[in-house]
C-alpha cells in the first residue's frame, strides 16, 4: 500500500509507503492552528536498519529569489525558517498527542517514534533549481535556522536544499514525474 | 592597458587566445593548470616593453626580454619554456592600446628571439607582479641572493616587488589613489615601514612590530599600499595578482576586492589568478554592481580555455564544480 502522491510546484511526490508520510499541510491538526503558522508540505518517515528512524520535513518551490542580500531575499528564507521551526512543533506535538485530532490521523508509524533518538531533516526542494544557487540558499537557511538546529541538537546536514533532479536522485519524487503532473 | 593575448606552445599553455580584456580579469582553473605560468608570461611581455628605452637603458628589447623570461621562469635555457612536444615554436602576442607585439623563439633558442612586431608605445607606467607569497619577510634574502648571488630561487616576480618597495623619490600625493589607500589602512590598522636598521616593521598607532611577527595577510595588504604610497603604481599600471585570498579571511577577501575595484576605477588593469569560491563570487558582484566587464578564462583539464564574463554571470568552472560535488556528497550522506 501506498498513500497518494503529493502534488506541489510542479513536482510530484511519491507515492511514499503506506503510513510513512504525513501530509501535514492538509492535516486537521494544522488547520486548526493555522492562522499565523506557516507549514511545509508533509512529513516523510524513514526506516533504515541499523540506524535511528529520521523524519523528513520537506517543503516544495517552484522558484525562489536570487541568494543576494536583499528584502525579498530575507523574507523568503525568514519564510522558510518558520515553515520549518513550526513543522518541527507541530510534527513534535501530534507525536506527543498534544493536539486530539492527531492521535486520529497521524500515521502509525509516526506514533511509535522514540523521539529522544528519532532525527530530523529539514529539506526544501525547488523546482528547476541550479545545482549552484542550492548552495548559497542552503547556507543562509541554515543560518537563520541554527537556534533551532542547535536547541534541538540536530545534526550538522539537517537542512538542505535541493533540486528537483535530486530529489528524484533520492526517492522524493518520481523520475519522469517532476513537470507539472 | 592590455586588451588581447595570444599565445601558443608557451609552456603549459598550448594555445590561448583572449580577446576583449577588461579593467579586471579573472583566471581560475585547478592546480597545474597554468593559471600563474599565464600571469607570469604576460608580466614578462609587460615589464619588456616598459624597460625598452626607459631613462639611459640601451639594451635592445630583445636583450630584456630573454633576461627576463629566463630569471621569471628561472629556465636554463628560454628554448625549455616552449611547449614540451610542440612541432611549432612558441608564439607570444599582446595588443595593448590596440598597438602589437609579437614575438616567437623555438625550443633550441638560448638568447635568440624574433620580435615580429613592436608598436607598443614606450611604457612609461610601472606594473608589478604580486605573488601569493609576501615577501617581506624574504625581503633581504631575495635581494641577496638575485642582487648579490646571482642565483635562481626567487624568481623575477618576487625581485621586481622588492625593488619596486624600497624608496623611491616622492612624486608628490596621487589624490586619485586616496580612497582605495585608506581603505586599505582601515584593514591593516596600521602601516608598514622600512626603518634602515631594523628592517621592514609593521606599525600600529605609536607600537612597532617586526615584520616577521606580523599576520601573513596583513603584510600581503601592505605591499600593495606601500606600492600605492611610494608612487611606483600609477593609473596605467597593470598588476598581477596571484592568489589574492591567500592567506585572507573571506571578509577582507571581499574587502580587498572592492578596493581592487576601486584602483581598477583608477586606470590600474587587474589580471587576477585564483581558487577561491569567494573571489569568484564577489568579482561577480562587483561586475553586477559596476556593471562592469570582467573577462575570465578558465584552464580546464583537456588544455582548453574556456571563456566568459562575469557580467553575464556566473562561470562553469572547477571551482564551483567542485562545491557542487561536495554538496552532492552532502546530501547523499543525510538523504541516505
């Protein structure tokens, strides 16, 4: 079993396994905290043997400014930065059953998490995105997002940005399915 | 001011042709690749034409010219320099104010090259060649051992900038070059100074310091100030820098830069050589800001020169293809 791909700028998302994601940007949890509360897409839960389970936080683009000191540049990734310090709340919250509707959606899987030992990645994904330009964008991320990297003791690569062509490399989308599906 | 090179079976540089140069230019590619033998040869052309004639020298420029690729590249015979396998002779061509000089010599050749064309007017600017290395601290040993042994080691470049850095007759205040002067004050804090008991000192508010004890980076900073103070660098001087982030932090980097700009604004021609991310990528700025042309040519593997401008954007080239792989490897390390 699969859940239904994600659809969002342009890309298509998955179909992940059944009970691994969690489409938080259409849960009811979120929207009843919505108002003020920026959101990135879903959730993406990953087992690997041998290792701590991780959790995928990803956020889609079609197009972000230019890595260049600017006020659309700033508020862009101030944008992001609260997309995913919320995500890591309100994904945090619903594991810890703080909010009643998450025991009802949230995913199985998602419930069982030793959350001392679960990782987190934060990972915006923009479509169309020069290999190039993600550097710079990630680095700035990074930098508005170090409190949270650093309150929360996540690990030295927890945010990235990547492009469409990567995201296929690594499973978050499918190949031949990245325009507009 | 240069606007083209032309170069064939010169070392490494099999053949090379760049046109349309600008104020600033930009070399980058990876080690072993050319990059510093480019600057070099064209520093060898350069200081040719602006010895010829100069004051009461009567050496014939050809007399200059093997003299000095031979104490540049230190070759015991300026034949070595021609490209090792080459079934032509090496080929040099400049145009500089769209004037020409040419010349050519085979891998046999000792002394002897043919100087096909030199209509470049007598250069009456000073241009200089700033290795990654300082050389203040190295400031005795090199003239001691060129002036005085008549040895190789330190190579034309290095003793050029040594005499170029001594005192030099007061031309009076070039008010053109006062900004960029204090900018580079405000990075050094200070100054540095040739006391002729002590040597080169670095001086900061009313304290001295030895050279020897002062911060790389702030001594390669003080070179190109004194050189600006001293008046040895005019508007039409050209410099040739090697590796200008060596031993920099990326924020004075930046600054450097903008200073560069500033001198390049000023008549002085810029030929850059560098690996760094950060050069690349605040020249690129600079040429957006200025919308200003800065030609770069890139030595890839193959030996070709792949060209471009940074007014137009940003360069394929090995260094950012490098930073590129490495944050591939990144994410594949988390993403796995």
């Amino acid at each position: 079993m699969t859940t239904q791909p994600i659809i969002e700028s342009g890309m298509t998302f998955g179909p992940f396994p059944e009970g691994h994601c969690f489409h938080i940007e259409k849960s009811e949890v979120y929207r009843k905290v919505k108002v003020g509360v920026k959101m990135v897409e879903f959730l993406l839960l990953k087992i690997r043997d041998g290792h701590p389970p991780i959790v995928w936080m990803v956020e889609a683009r079609s197009s972000t400014p230019k890595p260049q000191p600017q006020p659309n540049f700033d508020a862009f990734i101030d944008e992001m930065r609260q997309k995913f310090t919320n995500a890591l709340s309100l994904g945090l919250a619903a594991c810890l059953k703080r909010h009643e509707d998450a025991d009802a959606e949230l995913p199985e899987a998602f419930k069982g998490l030793n959350l001392s030992v679960t990782s987190f990645q934060l990972i915006l994904v923009i479509n169309h995105h020069k290999d190039a330009w993600c550097i710079p964008l990630r680095d700035a991320l990074q930098k508005a997002l170090r409190s949270t990297i650093k309150t929360w003791a996540l690990g030295p690569a927890a945010v990235l940005v990547i492009n469409d062509g990567m995201a296929q490399s690594h499973g978050l989308i499918l190949a031949n399915a990245g325009d507009g599906v | 001011m240069l606007d083209r090179i032309e170069l064939m079976n010169f070392g490494p540089i099999t053949e090379m042709d760049w046109k349309n140069l600008g104020q600033i230019n930009l070399v980058i590619g990876a080690n072993d690749t050319g990059k510093t033998f480019l600057l070099k040869a064209l520093y060898t052309g350069i200081k040719t034409l602006e010895e010829y004639k100069r004051g009461n020298d009567q050496r014939t420029a050809v007399e200059i010219l093997a003299e000095k690729l031979r104490w540049t590249f230190q070759a015991e015979k300026i034949g070595d320099l021609v490209t090792k396998g080459a079934d032509a002779p090496l080929s040099y061509f400049l145009s500089s104010d769209h004037h020409k000089f040419r010349y050519s010599f085979g891998k046999d050749t000792t002394k002897q090259i043919v100087i096909q064309e030199n209509h470049i007017i007598p250069r009456k600017s000073n241009s200089v060649f700033l290795p990654a290395k300082e050389v203040l601290s190295l400031y005795n040993i090199i003239q001691k051992t060129r002036d005085r042994d008549r040895v190789f080691g330190f190579d034309d470049t290095y003793l050029d900038l040594c005499r170029a850095l001594g005192p030099l007759p007061k031309g009076g205040k070039n008010s053109l070059f006062a900004e960029p002067r204090q900018n580079l004050e405000e990075i050094l804090g200070g100054k540095v100074e040739l006391d002729e008991k002590s040597g080169w000192q670095f001086k900061k508010e009313n304290q001295k310091f030895p050279i020897g004890v002062t911060a790389e980076g702030i001594k390669k900073i003080a070179i190109l100030d004194t050189l600006l103070g001293n008046g040895y660098l005019g508007p039409d001087s050209i410099i040739f820098f090697d590796e200008p982030e060596a031993a920099l932090h990326p924020s004075a980097i930046s600054r450097l830069l903008d200073i560069v700009a500033l001198l390049a604004e000023g008549g002085i021609q810029f030929f850059l050589a560098s690996h760094s991310y950060f050069v690349v990528k605040k020249l690129f700025l600079i040429a957006q800001e200025k919308s200003l042309s800065i030609p770069v040519i890139s030595a890839g593997d193959d030996g070709c020169w792949q060209h471009a401008n940074l007014k137009k954007g940003m360069p394929d080239n090995p260094i950012i293809n490098e930073s590129i792989e490495l944050y591939k490897k990144e994410v594949k390390l988390a993403l796995q």
